[in-house]
C-alpha cells in the first residue's frame, strides 16, 4: 500500500535521479505548489524565505521558525531548518548548499535578489524548473481523486449559483455569495467568475455592479482548491429563452470542446488539442471570436504545463489532468463557454465531472 508518506518519499527519489540524469549537484526548490508537491505542505511565503535543497550529499526544508510546526511530515530525508527574524533564510539555504556547484532552480520563481546573493557565493545557477514540473505533470492515483472531489464541489456550487440566479440579481453579489458558500464547504481558495451579458464577452472580466436582466447569457466559471488540488469547471446559462445568438454559440462551443475531449490523447502534442476546437470555432466567426486556447493543465497550481495553445509542441503524458474549454466571444453581447476537467489516459479521456452539458435557461 502507498501511503502519503511513501508517495512523497518516491518523488524525491524521482527528483534525485533527474538531478543526476541533468548533472546538478543539487536543486532548489521555491514554488509554493512544488514546496507542497514534495512535502504536503504549501507554505504562505509573503516576504520570508522558504524552500527545499534536494542533494544526494543532503537534502533539507527551510523555513521561517514560525512555520517549523507545519513541516513535521515532510518526509524525514529533507532535514528540518528553521530560522528566526534576524535572518532573511540566505545564510541557512548556503550553508545548507555547501559543497554544491551547478544548483538548478524553479527559474519563473526564484527572485532576483535571492539568485544574485547565490550566485555571489559562488555558486552556479541553471533552469530547472521542467524537472520538478516533468514530475509534477503526471498525475497519480491518489491526486486525481483529489482533484476529482474539487470537481464535485464547483458542480454543487454551479447547481447552487443558478438556483440564486434571477432577474434583478447583482454580478458582484451574486459571486461573493457564491465563494461564501465554497470557502463554508472547505475550499480553501474559490474563484467564481459568474459575468452576465456583455460582460462576459471579457473571459476575465472583474464581476460588476451589472443586474441580471431577461434575455442575458450567463457564463459561470466556478473554481476552487480542495485539499492542495484544484477544480475548475464552466456552464453557461440565459434568462428566458435562448436568443438565435446564443443558441448557435452554444451548439459551436459543444462540438468543439468534444474534438478536443477527443484529441486529448497520450502522445498528442498539446497543440493538437487546440487545433481540433480552434478549426470549429473559428469556422463560426460570424458568432463572435476564439479568444485563447483549449485550456491547461491543472493539479497543485490552477494553470500549469502543458498549456493547450499553438506554440505547445510537447506531447500530453498519461495521467495529465487538463481543463478542456473552449469558447466564444460576441463583444456587446456576451459569451459562451463550456469547461471539463479530463484526465489523459490510454484508455481514453476521462472527464472528471458529471454535472450534465446543458445551456441552462434560467426562470424554467
């Protein structure tokens, strides 16, 4: 039986032997979602400094000394490191890193500051960020079911937000009402993006003082982090009966998000999933605009590689989670968007929600 422990034990395995496949003495590690990856847990980094140094020599935790009593099950390898407020944590990380040269870092991550005080002691940085990332695309068992229990509560929260949605109702309101409910049932991050009307032409547009009226297309974008994983699902709704507009936007989002669900395929470069919704939607100018990609992939960080764009040429790995959502967009009239989270599998994609495919018409 693999436990938590034993799991997190065989990613810094995996870790040690990329380190050494690459020739770095050693990797540092700064991202809060990559801190959690290894660990279980995801630290709140504000100005303090923390981070996790893998080596064959030693591999350690450093943190802030408030946070000493959240590290207690790290795996026990990574020995333990605090430091109080006279320091800043650059001593600790050096000393922790002595005898190392070539020391690869998350390089969208590590601060300048933090990279030019490592560098003046001599030691020399390199891009690793793809090999803490390469192991954190694959998802295993336990992390889909994760992200599969986030999934069920953005379903609730979707079924909740159109069962308070009616003439009259206030965007902004309406969305703080929304992630009130989540955060009450857990989540402990929530991110609802409900936009009526032409707001929602602007796929991230800020909720606004806009009421709802007859005849308005909703897009509902619900996500949330459950237990370190994230879920992120979209339906769209109207008020009465669907317009000629968003009835045909519908149809168009529909077919495309199932040829990318179909294209979704281990060994398929990510870029190929974009083309199979893009070529449907693009067909439809007329409707409105194809305004970004397919999706991304999501786990311990709501966007993260493989991103399903045009420039993605990496093929999709097996037990890559993606958010498939294609879209629609109408300025001064609205948008139309559908989103499912899939895991990649060889035997198929497999669409983590249930919550049914459906142009809500909302006063029914």
């Amino acid at each position: 039986m693999v436990t938590a422990t034993n799991s997190l034990e065989l990613r810094l395995d995996r870790l040690l032997e990329e380190d050494e496949a690459r020739g770095l003495d050693a990797t540092l590690i700064t991202s809060d979602e990559s801190i959690a990856y290894l660990t279980g847990f995801r630290p709140i980094q504000l100005e303090r400094f923390f981070g996790i140094v893998v080596s064959a020599e030693r591999s350690a935790v450093i943190v802030p000394a408030l946070d000493r009593g959240q590290i207690e099950e790290a795996p026990r390898r990574l020995i333990p490191i605090s430091y109080g407020a006279e320091s800043d944590g650059i001593p600790e990380l050096v000393e922790t890193l002595a005898g190392a040269r070539t020391v690869g870092v998350e390089e969208d991550h590590l601060i300048y500051a933090r990279a030019r005080a490592l560098a003046q002691q001599g030691f020399e940085l390199v891009p690793a960020g793809s090999v803490v990332m390469g192991l954190r695309i694959a998802k295993d068992a336990g992390e889909i079911e994760r992200i599969r229990s986030a999934c069920e509560l953005v379903e609730e929260g979707l079924r909740r937000a159109f069962e308070w949605l009616a003439p009259g109702a206030v965007e902004h309101a309406l969305n703080a009402r929304v992630e009130a409910w989540l955060r009450e049932q857990g989540a402990t991050v929530a991110h609802p993006l409900i936009l009526f009307g032409e707001n929602a032409a602007n796929p991230h547009a800020d909720p606004a003082r806009r009421e709802l009226r007859l005849g308005d297309v909703v897009c509902a974008d619900l996500s949330v982090c459950l237990d370190g994983y994230w879920g992120d699902l979209t339906r769209c709704a109207t008020v009465g009966a669907p317009s000629e507009w968003a009835s045909a936007a519908w149809q168009v989002v529909l077919e495309a998000q199932r040829a990318a669900i179909a294209a979704a395929q281990p060994g398929v470069p990510g870029r190929d999933v974009d083309a199979a919704q893009r070529q449907i939607v693009e067909a439809a100018s007329g409707l409105g605009a194809c305004l970004h990609g397919a999706g991304h992939a999501i786990g311990l960080s709501i966007h993260e590689p493989p991103f399903l764009v045009p420039r993605w040429k990496e093929p999709l790995a097996e037990g890559t989670v993606l958010t498939i959502e294609p879209g629609i967009y109408k300025g001064g009239l609205g948008g139309i968007r559908l989103e499912d989270d899939v895991v990649v599998s060889d035997g198929g994609p497999e669409i983590l929600s249930t919550l049914p495919l459906e142009l809500v018409e909302l006063g029914r």
